[in-house]
C-alpha cells in the first residue's frame, strides 16, 4: 500500500474485525466457550453499538503527561466482539504506560509526533500517518519519543474483558 487514507485505514479496520471474529474464542486467554463468554458479558454488560456518528467524549484532562478523549465503546452487533476507539495524546517526555497485554487487538493511526512503539520485547518508530497493530496477547506500549505533542488514534477490537 502506497499510500495510506481514510479508505484505506477503514479497509484495515473490516479486515481486522473479520480476523477477530474467527479468532475471538480461540487466542490464548481468551474465553474458549459461549457460556465463559456470557459470563463476562454478565459480569460488565456494555451497550450494543450501531451505525452512527460518534463526538469525543471529555476526557479527564491531562494525567502524567497523558490524555485520552472515548468515542465509543460497546458491542457489535455480533455479538462477541467489543470494540472501542478514542484519541490519545502524550506530551514530551511523557513515560510511557505499563506494559500491558489483552484480549483484544489495538490498531493505531498515528496523528502527529514520533512515537516508539513496544511489541514483544521490539521497539518501532511510529511517525503520523502510520498505522500500528497489536494483536491479542501481544506485550506492548507506546511512548512519545520525539520533540513535539504525540496524538494517535486507537481502535480496540476483541472478545468483551
């Protein structure tokens, strides 16, 4: 891919959602029948998500160097996958996040700056315009490594956690 747009990027996105729905019952950690599945559904019911136009929601402010701004997050009509997007921001210097693993798979578009991105003991240089991918089960963070504001936006696709 030369170049990468809007279209392109939503491209991904249905890629992934169609990986994560074949695989969503089988990765590692993950719940390995519907009656697990329901269970966690149970313990934290989310909404059902439809078709529509989602506004940042307010965020918390600046935390640590860090902010984030939800758009959604819910329930595909599917059923058994959760899917959730917002905006980060990391200011210079920022520490990066803990390292972290999860269920669902993270994609991350790149707004501006130059991040570091951390996935499975490798480090990659994320510049905007880029798109990163964590699957499910990989170790990971992002950190802003460069001189300016870092933004990315995220989009979480996976089994409800």
């Amino acid at each position: 891919m030369d170049e990468l747009n809007r279209r392109n990027f939503a491209g991904m996105v249905a890629s992934l959602l169609g990986a994560v729905a074949m695989a969503a019952t089988n990765a590692e950690g993950q719940a390995t029948s519907a009656a697990t599945a329901g269970a966690a559904l149970a313990a934290r019911p989310m909404q059902n998500l439809t078709s529509g136009v989602f506004k940042p929601q307010a965020g918390k402010g600046m935390q640590g160097g860090h902010e984030s701004h939800q758009f959604t997050a819910g329930m595909l009509a599917a059923g058994n996958i959760r899917l959730e997007m917002h905006e980060s921001v990391q200011q210079p210097g920022a520490p990066h996040e803990a390292v972290g693993t999860h269920k669902h798979s993270e994609i991350w578009l790149m707004q501006r700056g130059v991040a570091t991105l951390y996935l499975n003991g490798t480090e990659h240089t994320l510049e905007a315009g880029d798109v990163g991918l964590c699957c499910a089960g990989d170790e990971h963070w992002i950190a802003n490594t460069g001189h300016t504001e870092l933004a990315y936006f995220v989009v979480t696709l996976g089994p409800p956690e």
